[in-house]
C-alpha cells in the first residue's frame, strides 16, 4: 500500500511537469500561464499523495520496531546507576503525594 501511494503520488508530479511542458509547446508562453495554475495544482496534489505514502511507511517502520526500542529501553534503564539516593526520596515522595491525594479539577 505504501508503495502504492508514492507511486501514485510521483505519477501525479510527473503528470504535472509533461502538462506544464506541453502547454508551453502547444501554446506558447501564454498557454504556460494559462495552464501553470493546473499544473501546480498536479503537482501538489502529487506531493500529498506521496508524503501521505512516506508518513505510512514511517509509521510501519515505527510499529515494527517498538517491541525491540521498549526493549532497549528496559535494559537501558536496569543498568542506570543509582546516584544522589536524596534525589530519588524526594522523587518517590512527591509520586507518593500525587498517588494519594484529593486534588480535582474544578470547572471555571
């Protein structure tokens, strides 16, 4: 599907290059400038289509590798150094403050 779409998406801006190319020899510099408007409407229609494909395939590429990054991530931080224990007291009490209290947000 990917591939699909930026295909699809370099046909349309390929479309729109031979269009404005064609006007310019059918019609001269006036038939370029009538036809430029359509031509850049192709071409950015084009554009879309083939980011909307690359934005597909990152976040394929996201999806297939998240198990091995949580995975990375879990070892990375099993073997941070405990340093400054102070700090990671005041860092549980504040978690345990937020776990136990009755703060609300209220409407304004």
């Amino acid at each position: 599907m990917v591939g699909l779409f930026k295909a699809v998406g370099g046909l349309v801006v390929a479309f729109a290059i031979v269009l404005a190319v064609s006007m310019l020899f059918i019609g001269g510099i006036g038939g370029f400038v009538a036809g430029l408007a359509a031509a850049l409407f192709y071409a950015f229609c084009g554009a879309v289509i083939f980011t909307f494909g690359l934005m597909l395939e990152h976040l394929e590429a996201i999806r297939r590798d998240s198990a091995t990054q949580s995975e990375m991530l879990t070892e990375l931080l099993r073997r941070t150094p405990k340093t400054e224990p102070s700090h990671r007291e005041a860092t549980a009490n504040n978690l345990d403050q937020l776990a136990q209290s009755n703060f609300r947000f209220k409407e304004i």
